[in-house]
C-alpha cells in the first residue's frame, strides 16, 4: 500500500471500525435491538412473531451459536445456507468486510516475540469478538428460519387449497412454468425470505464500498429497507392478482 493510503486507513478507517465494532457486536442493548428489529421483518411479512411455536422450536435448534437446544439440526442449517436464507445479517456483513479493509489486528499481531502479551491479549480478543458475531449472526438467523418456515407452510397451504399435488405441473405468480413439490417449496420460500428480508449479498457493490468513506455507517442496511419494502409490495400485488 502506498503511504497515504496507510495513513488513511490508520487514521480514518481503523477508528471507525473500532467504533462500529463498540456499536454493534460488543454492545448488549444492539443485540436486543437486533433481535427485535428482525422480528419485525416477520410481521412486516404478515407472520406473527412467535406465532407459530413448532417453527419457533425448529429455527432455535437450527441456530449456530452455544446455547440450550441449539445445533441440533445441522443439516437444516446447511440446506439454509445452500438455498441463501441464513447468514447474510447486514449490519455484521458491514462491519466484518471492514474490519478485513484495516487488516483489524493485524499489525500488532505482527510486532514479534516481544510483545507476546499483546499477541495472546489480541488472540482472545479475537475470540471473544467471534462469539459476539455468532450471536449477532443467530439473532437474524433465528427470524429468518422462523420466517421461512412461515412461508412455506403458506405456499403449501395455498396451493394444495387450489388442487396442486405433488408431481403436478403449473404455472407460477411469474409465469414461469413449474413443478409443485418440496424442493419448490423450499426454493420459492428461500426467495421470499432473501427478497423480503435484509440480505447483505444482495446489496450492490457501490453501496457496499461506502464503508470506506471517513462518512457514511452501515449504509448497506438502509438501501436493503428500500429494496425490501419494494419487494413486499410487489410480491403483494402478484399474489393479490395471481391465479
């Protein structure tokens, strides 16, 4: 790197890291206000939340995080991560390609045998600091699986009501012929989710490096409330009008 960019990235870049870091993962009342901001994706999506309590136990035991009853359906969880649902948070998405902006630790982990104090200091500050991301992953996973869930049964539901079985052919709300069975089901309710919920993989690159910017925090999770919101609606009018 060239030495202006060193300094920019010493003098702008680092401290706003440090600050996003205290602001989300390593403050407790962020992670409340995660979990409850993702529970109102739900709603905004027509699920009551917790309103269905077998895909409340079901998301739970499918979360990836320490804690009573989790990582117990970890095939789930992949089928998740295959089909896109789970581990996109935006905030943390954010904050975590920073942090690789700034090489985060890096430089001190660097200093040598001398410092070896510092070294294993950072070690377990790393540590401790991937834990507070698992949990702020776990608290959007939870309501993402929840909301999945929700919109498969949905699905299912709506088109078993108009005649649909398994095997059967038919044309979808995009007027793209299809085959009704579970793994459309999965497929169309991953898509829901990914399109209705913020998704740090659908944020657009030139969003993305505002992080960069002296200015500008988390820009990525206001541009996907505008993204989602236009979907809701949208995927509204097509149910309302499909047949």
């Amino acid at each position: 790197k060239s030495f202006l960019a060193q300094v920019y990235q010493n003098t702008i870049l680092y401290p706003k890291a440090t600050a996003q870091m205290a602001k989300t993962i390593l403050a407790p009342f962020t992670h409340a206000r995660n979990f409850l901001s993702a529970a109102a994706f739900a709603g905004a999506n027509g699920l009551l939340p917790f309103g269905n309590t077998a895909d409340v136990k079901a998301a739970w035991n499918a979360l990836q995080v320490a804690g009573p009853g989790t990582r117990q359906a970890n095939a789930m969880y992949q089928d998740l991560l295959r089909l896109g649902v789970v581990n996109s948070q935006v905030q943390l998405g954010d904050l975590k390609k920073l942090l690789e902006d700034v090489d985060f630790g890096g430089v001190l982990n660097r200093i040598g045998p001398d410092f070896n104090g510092v070294n294993t200091f950072l070690k377990k500050m790393s540590s401790l600091r991937k834990g507070f991301e698992d949990a702020y992953t776990a608290e959007d996973d939870f309501w993402k699986i929840f909301t999945y869930f929700g919109e498969k049964s949905r699905l299912e539901n709506a088109y078993k009501t108009a005649g649909l079985k398994a095997g059967m052919e038919f044309i979808d709300p995009n007027g793209v012929k299809q085959i009704f069975n579970d793994e459309y089901l999965k497929r169309e309710a991953a898509n829901l989710v990914k399109n209705q919920v913020p998704n740090y993989a659908f944020v657009s690159e030139a969003v993305k490096g505002i992080r960069r910017l002296p200015v500008g925090n988390f820009v990525a999770f206001p541009a996907e409330i505008i993204r989602t919101s236009s979907n809701i609606v949208e995927t509204a009018l097509k149910e309302i009008n499909y047949s």
